[in-house]
C-alpha cells in the first residue's frame, strides 16, 4: 500500500475514530486503526472495541491499494506533531511495518496485519434492517433533551441506556432513573409504516453527539437490527450494539396534566437555583419550592453551613403549596430546554412533577420525582 494524505483529512479521520479504539484491550488489533484503499482517491478509516465500531470514507491520493493497522496512539502522535501538509504512507514489502514521511522527517511504524481486523457490517442487505432518515440536527438536539436521565447504576442494564421507539410515523426517545424521566417525541419526515423500539447504549449516543460534531452532514439514517444499531452518514458508520431487556413501561408514569400549572421564566429560574444551592446539603441535594400566588420561594440550608433562600416572580394562582426536589434534576432539566418560558404542572407535593418548555412543540417533558419535605 502506498497512499498520500493532507496533513489536516489525515488528523481529522483519525480523531473522528480513534475514541472508538480499545486501549486496554486483551487484542492489540484493538488498539489499531485499519487503513485500507477502497478507490483511486479514497480509503477508509475503521476501528472497534467489539461492542461498537466505526468506519470512515475519505479523500487520499492512492499510490498502490492495500490495507493495514496501525496503533491509534502512534499514528495520532506522528500526525499532530508533522511539519509538513503532506504525509505519505508506504508498507515495506512482506512485512507488516510502514514508512511514514513528512517533510524531511520519516518514521517506521510496525503494524498488524489487516487480516487479523475483526470483521465489520457493510452490506445491509444481508441484514433485516428497520431504516430511519432525520435530520441530524434535530435528532442530535433530542437525544441531548433525555440522555442525562440515564441510570449509571450498571446493574440496571436496560436503565443506561435510551429507550427509541418508532409508532404511527413518531419516533419516541425516553430515559430514566428511576427518580427523573426524560420523554421527546418527533414526527418522522420519511414515513414508517413499522412499529418498533430498542435500548441504545447511552456510551454509544455519547459518540454519535461528538461524531456529529465534526461533520458537516444534514441527514442521518438509523438502521436497527435484531441485535444492534447503526448510524449512517454520507462517508462515515457508526454501529453499536443494542441493550436486550425490556425497558418500563414509562408511559404509565405521565400524567396527561397536572391540577396545578406554575408559568416562570426559565433563566431566572436556574439563575435562582444555582444561588440558592450555594448552601444546600451536599449529601441530599434538596432545594425546598415554596410556591405562593404570583411568587416562589426557594430554599436550601445545611445545618453545620448555613441557609439561603431567593424569590422570582411566577404565575401560580392557586393555594400555598411546598415541595422539594433535587436541585440538578431541576437544572439539568432546564438547561436542556431553549424556551424563554417553562412550565410546571404538580399534582401532589409527593407526585412526580413535569417540567416542560411553554412555547415548544417538540413535546418534550421531563418528569422529577420529589423529595419529601422535612
């Protein structure tokens, strides 16, 4: 093999793939990158750490076609610290080993042999795969919206991950953990005639959100198998494996409204919180929400510290009423929502409580469980 790379399409690719690389692995193939022709002007990048992989289309100037692995640590070292914007790459004859030249430095480099790589998904016709098209962005903003209610407990395997569900043309994204449930719902613009849903690794959407951060594409298809989950873009796939279980029936947990509706403005609500939990008990993490008519009171204290307590204005017309929650459930949940306003809807000071933003159709809520006041 024998190829010549653009310093910047060269270090790009290898950032886009080497965080999928296993770098404590019992395999050192799983330490590599596979570098492999595929035209006259094209070669892929691939890696995996078994559970996840991924593969990457991009421009190169081909010599001579072949493949190769090469350690992920190494070849991002030598690129970073190239002094030239062009860097050639050629295998020695009958040998794993490759000569790499920047200007007037070269390395030698000693490989794997691509045929040791483990073997990858390519043709998904020989698969029976549910295919889903969205626009990137939209899907990027919405599993933003739930994956931070994901559990971390790992022995709830179902919780860690999101849950996907596709029915009557909706795709549905749900996480909890018990305590908080995040729900986003988005009309497909392909129509899907399936019904159907999964558990995707929250670890896995965690790459998708920083592999789309670096591409420039507006779409992106979904294709779901029996047993895994692939995320395709226009010269890059990304597959992970899917979680079995069965995941809660959270639906059942949604009330269709709560009797009591608070109207406040969401920035001066985090901005209230976070000064407010300046002396809450860092054990608990309780804040206390007194809501009075056209007010809010929010406290927090800790015996050995001190207390603290701010108040915004609301709209709320109803009786007193005090609850409590965790604080960075509240925050977490607001700092995900982009509207000027949010709304409140309470049943119970001991019901879970939804948290939605006013003037967004996404249908976007997040349910927090309160905590009981003392």
């Amino acid at each position: 093999m024998e190829i010549v790379l653009n310093k910047e399409d060269f270090s790009n690719g290898i950032k886009i793939v080497e965080k999928v690389t296993s770098q404590k692995a019992i395999q050192p193939i799983l330490s590599n990158i596979l570098i492999k022709t595929i035209s006259s002007d094209r070669i892929k990048f691939c890696a995996t750490d078994l559970n996840s992989s991924i593969n990457y289309k991009m421009q190169a100037e081909v010599i001579e076609d072949g493949s190769i692995t090469l350690s992920a640590k190494k070849i991002s070292e030598i690129v970073s610290k190239s002094s030239s914007n062009e860097i050639s790459l050629k295998t020695t004859e009958d040998t794993d080993n490759i000569k790499i030249k920047s200007g007037k430095t070269e390395f030698d480099l000693i490989g794997i042999n691509a045929n040791e790589f483990p073997r990858l998904i390519e043709n998904y016709e020989d698969y029976d795969f549910k295919e889903i098209v969205l626009n990137k962005n939209e899907f990027i903003k919405a599993v933003k919206q739930v994956i931070f209610a994901v559990s971390v407990q790992e022995t709830q395997a179902v919780l860690t991950g999101v849950c996907l569900s596709v029915d009557n043309n909706i795709l549905e994204l749900a996480a909890t953990d018990g305590n908080r449930l995040t729900r986003i719902q988005k009309e497909l613009e392909v129509p899907v005639d399936q019904v159907f849903n999964f558990i995707v690794p929250s670890k896995a959407l965690q790459e998708v959100l920083r592999i789309s951060s670096m591409i420039d594409d507006e779409k992106i298809t979904i294709r779901v198998g029996s047993d895994r989950i692939l995320f395709e873009f226009e010269n890059l796939v990304f597959q992970s494996r899917l979680i079995n279980g069965v995941y809660p029936k959270y639906q059942q947990l949604i009330p269709s409204e709560g009797e009591k509706k608070i109207v406040v403005d969401r920035v001066e609500l985090i901005n209230s919180i976070e000064r407010v939990s300046v002396m809450v008990n860092d054990r608990t993490n309780v804040v206390r929400f007194n809501f009075t008519q056209g007010q809010l009171e929010i406290m927090a204290d800790t015996p050995e510290a001190g207390r603290s307590k701010d108040y915004i204005d609301i709209q709320y017309d109803f009786d007193d009423m005090l609850t409590a929650f965790n604080y960075k459930y509240v925050l977490d949940a607001l700092k995900n929502m982009d509207s000027k306003k949010v709304e409140i809807e309470i049943s119970d000071v001991l019901a879970a409580s939804i948290f939605k933003p006013q003037e967004d159709n996404s249908n976007y809520i997040c349910l927090i469980m309160p905590v009981k006041v003392q």
